[in-house]
C-alpha cells in the first residue's frame, strides 16, 4: 500500500501567489492574469481547488506580454 503523503510533492508556498495577488504584483485585472494562464503565458498549479502562480514567474511575464489595445494611426 502507497502512503499517500509518500506521492504529494512538497510545495514551498511562501514563493507562490495567488491569482488576486499577481493581479495586483503585474497591475493588471484578474482576468488578465486568468488569461494569460489559459494561454500558456503564465504557469500556474491548482492546491485545494485555488489556483497559484510562483512568483518568479511574474517578472518575466511582464518582460514578454504585449500591450493590448489598437494600433496607431498613420500620420498622413
């Protein structure tokens, strides 16, 4: 018989962040980060139904995203 706590990898939660707090570390929404990890662009991993983000992922996705919104219009 395995024991079960024998299979659950240890976590250092003091590096993690939750989705509210990126959200606030990137100052960006909620969903923005929410997004970003739908998309791939930020990893995070699920502990009892909460989603967490490691915190020293948050500088270089700030380095890579991109800025949202319209392109410039040409000046004529």
């Amino acid at each position: 018989m395995l024991d079960s706590a024998a299979m659950t990898p240890k976590v250092d939660t003091q590096k993690l962040v939750t989705v509210t707090e990126a959200a606030k570390l990137l100052k960006v929404g909620r969903m923005g980060v929410y997004q970003a990890i739908q998309r791939g662009r930020l990893a995070a991993i699920k502990i009892g139904g909460v989603l967490f983000i490691n915190r020293s992922d948050l500088p270089k996705y700030q380095k890579s995203k991109s800025v949202g919104g319209r392109p410039k219009k040409k000046k004529r």
